[in-house]
C-alpha cells in the first residue's frame, strides 16, 4: 500500500534509559512524529516482542533508531536482527555512537566486574557467593540460559553496519527532530555522518571571546576546587575542558550550567581518537618547558585516559586496557 | 616467546633535522646496531600526534621511540618542548591503559650523535626483549566468536 506510514523501530541496549527520555522529551513534537510514522518496536514505551519483529519482512522498517553499547551477547543478536529488518539504522547518543559511559567498563574486564559486582562492593550481601552463569540446570533437568557478558564493550558500528550517528548523552532534541524530518523527507546527508555541525564546540562556545590571547595553562583544577567564573573560558581557568577537541551542535548545556565539557559528542570528522586530540591540545598549552615543571604538573592531571575518553574508550584507537594488565 | 627468540618490532619517529640525520651519521659512519627500529622521518618531534603513537602499537609495534632535537635546538623553536609535554602526558594514559612506560621513550638525538642513535637503538631493544611482546589486543573480537 502507498500511502502506507513509515515504519520506526527504537531498541536499547548498554544505557540508562536517558535516551529513551530524548525522545520523550520531544514533547508535543513527538505526536507529529507519532502522525507521520508507525512506531513498530519500542521495548521501553510499547508492548511488542522480539518475535513481532522477526515476523516482519526484511528491510520493511524504514528506519530503526538503536542507544547504547554493546555489551551482552542478547543486544547483539537484537541489532544483528534490527539491522536485518530496517533499512537505516541510527546510532542514537554517545553509548552507541563512541561506547560512552559503560564503555568506561574497557578498562577491566568481566572477571573483575564480576568480582567488583557480586563480591566487593560494600552495598553487597551476597554470602553464597553467587554470581549470574550463562547455563543452569534445574533439578528437574531444564536448563536456564543467561546472555553472555562480554570482557569489552563495543560502539554499535562495530558489531552492525550503522548509516548516521546522533551524538550526545542524551542527544539536543533539535537534533532529533532534524534526523527525524531529514529521514521522513528523504534529505539525507552521506552515509555515515554525524547528524551534527562538523567544527568545534569551541568556534560556538560563549565563553570563546573571553579567551586570552596566547592560552596557557600554568596549573590544573578539579572543578569542585575554585569557584568557577561562568563568563571565563574553563581551560583559561585551570579547569579541564574538552571543548577542543569535541563537536559541536549540543547547545553548550553544560557550558551554560557552569561545568566544563565532557566530550559526548565525540570528535569531529577529522579526528580518530577524541582523547589523544585533547592530549595532545592539553600538552600544548601546559606553560613551562621545564622536565621537572611539566612531570609536577602531569602529575596533577588526576585520570587522564578517564578523562579524555570519558565517553569514547571503546571507538578510540586501542578501545580498551591490555587485557595481559588487568589484576 | 623467551628473550632468545623474540624480536621487537620498534617504530621510531626521528625529526628530519636532528635524529634523522643522526641516525644517517650512524649508517655513513658504518655502526652496526639493532636492526629493530623502523623509522618514519618527520619535519619536527613535535609534529608526531599522539593518535601516531597509539596508531603504531595497535599495528604490532612493541616499542615507540620519538626522538627530536635537544632541547634549546629545535629547527623551530619549541616543537621539541611540545613533543616533551606530550610524552610525558601520553606515558601516564599508556599506563592507564596497560602499556608501560618503558614501551614508549623520548630521546634526544642531535645530527652529531650517530653513537648516539645507536646506543638508543641497542638499549632499547634490549629492554623490549626484557620486557617481551605487547601482543595488542585492543581489537578482542570476542562478539565474532560464536
């Protein structure tokens, strides 16, 4: 049938549900989007099952819009199946765009998120010492099956095929509405794109006039430890601030909330790795060619790798910590 | 692999001006040293990005040097400062990641220092033999097994 609505699936996977809120919080521009497609698949919004979706014919959901990371074997089998059935899938926010927050988890591994989960924290109670096991076999013999737990967390474009990125934890509902309305009018950009401007959040930052004129940076400071000056670059500040080396097209809400960048849009076009980028900016700008001077100041500079792949570990060149390091 | 038979792969990033042309002295001058270290000529230490170094282990390299002109001496002014503040940074987020230290070095290499070059290039195998292979598996690929 012609006149038939597109079809729209959104799926979740590694998240904390922030990006279901972004659609949410389209608000009253959520029923125009509900009027213009038919929302076939939303685990979080609407009762349909898996088998629903299996059901449906290859390629005939226009377009399925896919958060967070990969992590368990269950998520990859439904974005290997999501990827069969749309014809566009979107990495919607930073967890599958870049891995975000839980790809944070590639600096161990299961062994000792396992062992940090079921046994050492302090909240734990857990005297059997129990821990999930993909196989179990019941007295009467049936056996119960768990997804399997990954030692690394992936971005989806490394498990599926992606066609356009929504960056952002969550992503700026302007940017939604935009992919949304690019999709529905067929105003689609290149394949692979990052659905947001391709320059730094610096050329669109309000505090970028307050720059001085050579920046330097003569010591580094926690957010918690000065007051902040909301009009003063944060970098000019002592404060570290991934600006630099993050795209814009998030409407700087952090920045207006008086907290420096953090990254979740990720880098623009030009760049592999967001965190060796902000390194090597960071580096630059450290003001003293002294050894001794430049090792006192590193030395302040608390969780580097932490810090500069806050949100993009898993898409950066080496994706996670050397498996042989983890104790 | 014993230290007997394992042979690091090094990549060494060498400024056109100072260690280049050092590490050619060495060559003209017929030194013998490790053959280990594959070089890739720069215009300035301080050209050498870091996603360059992160780039060489995830490709197989078990050791980075970077090597420039001593400081005071760099053909433009301050690019070796730049490329000693980026080390320093860089080795500490290595770290972080489970790369050691000793995987990743600076040193500087002036045009006259073919002796130089070739001390760097012996010790520098010899600690990665020490120290065994990277083996970087940054890639687990765990997700294609099944």
């Amino acid at each position: 049938m012609s006149t038939e609505k597109p079809k729209v699936a959104f799926y979740w996977c590694s998240s904390c549900g922030g990006c279901e809120e972004s659609i949410i919080d389209l608000a009253e521009d959520l029923l125009k989007v509900v009027e213009a497609v038919d929302i076939v698949f939303w685990p979080v919004a609407l009762d349909f099952k898996k088998k629903d979706v299996e059901a449906m014919e290859d390629g005939s959901i226009a377009v399925g819009f896919i958060n967070g990371a990969i992590r368990l074997s269950e998520q990859q089998e439904m974005v290997e199946l999501l990827r069969r059935k749309c014809q566009l899938i979107v990495a919607h926010g930073s967890c599958s765009h870049l891995g975000g927050i839980p790809g944070l988890g590639n600096f161990w591994n299961k062994e000792t998120i396992f062992n940090r989960a079921y046994h050492t924290t302090p909240s734990t109670d857990n005297p059997d010492g129990v821990v999930p096991l993909e196989k179990t076999v019941l007295e009467d013999g049936k056996e119960l099956t768990l997804p399997r737990f990954y030692d690394t967390v992936y971005t989806l474009d490394q498990v599926i095929d992606v066609d356009y990125y929504l960056p952002g934890c969550a992503p700026p509902r302007d940017l939604i509405m935009n992919a949304i309305l690019a999709i529905l009018e067929g105003k689609l950009p290149p394949k692979g794109s990052v659905l947001s401007p391709n320059k730094s959040l610096c050329d669109d930052c309000d505090r970028n006039d307050s720059k001085p004129e050579k920046m330097l940076m003569t010591e580094i400071k926690r957010p918690w430890e000065i007051l902040i000056d909301p009009e003063k670059c944060f970098l000019a500040q002592g404060i570290i601030c991934m600006g630099p080396a993050t795209r814009t097209g998030c409407g700087e809400r952090c920045i207006i909330g008086n907290m420096p960048c953090r990254g979740c849009f990720g880098p623009t076009d030009q760049v592999y790795d967001q965190g060796a980028k902000f390194l090597s900016a960071l580096a630059s700008i450290l003001d003293t060619n002294d050894e001794k001077e430049i090792e006192k100041l590193v030395d302040t500079i608390v969780d580097p790798a932490g810090t500069f792949y806050r949100f993009s570990l898993p898409s950066s060149i080496l994706r996670r910590k050397r498996m042989e390091a983890i104790k | 692999m014993s230290s007997e038979t394992f042979n690091p792969k090094l990549v060494g990033f060498l400024c056109t001006w100072c260690s280049y042309t050092g590490a050619d002295l060495a060559g003209t001058a017929r030194m013998t040293y490790a053959p280990n270290m594959r070089i890739i000529r720069v215009m300035c230490s301080g050209r050498v990005d870091p996603q360059f170094v992160l780039k060489a282990f995830k490709e197989g390299a078990d050791g980075v040097l970077i090597s420039g002109c001593h400081p005071g001496d760099c053909h433009y002014q301050e690019g070796n400062y730049n490329a000693l503040r980026r080390h320093r940074l860089l080795t500490k987020l290595l770290e972080q990641l489970g790369i050691e230290k000793e995987r990743f070095r600076l040193e500087w290499v002036s045009a006259a220092e073919g002796a130089k070059f070739q001390k760097v290039c012996d010790e520098f195998t010899e600690e990665i033999k020490q120290l065994g292979p990277l083996n970087w598996n940054g890639g687990v690929n765990e997700h294609r097994e099944a």
